[in-house]
C-alpha cells in the first residue's frame, strides 16, 4: 500500500469514523465499497499531484568577474 492509497484511507477514516459522531446519517454509508472507491481516489489525487508536480533546483555557482552585484 503506497501512500498515495493511505491518503484515501486516512479520508474515508475521518469521513465515516469521525463524522458520524456530528451527522449520524453517516453510519449507514460505511461499506467495503465506499472504502475502495476513497482509496481509489487517494490513489488518483496522489498520482494527479506527482504528475502535476514541478522540481525547481537552484545551482549554487560561484559569481563571474562581470557580473554586477544585485
């Protein structure tokens, strides 16, 4: 299990556990099924996010004779 599929875990847990205790009408809705399809989003989310993610690197190089300070 890759985190990605705990991010939807951790969704449907606060989702069906802790929310029950606010909106009882919660209680019914928890099943097997609703827990594959948060996992299945958590998987998506996740994968969308890596996808989506930019990687910004900073080269650290010495400053040139010309270069005039900023």
């Amino acid at each position: 299990m890759c985190i990605r599929d705990r991010f939807g875990l951790a969704i449907y847990i606060i989702n069906y556990y802790t929310f029950t205790y606010l909106f009882p009408w919660f209680f019914p809705l928890r099943s097997w099924l609703v827990l594959a399809t948060h996992v299945f989003f958590g998987a998506a989310a996740g994968g969308i996010y890596e996808a989506l993610e930019r990687d910004i690197y900073v080269l650290d190089e010495p400053p040139t004779e010309n270069a005039t300070p900023a």
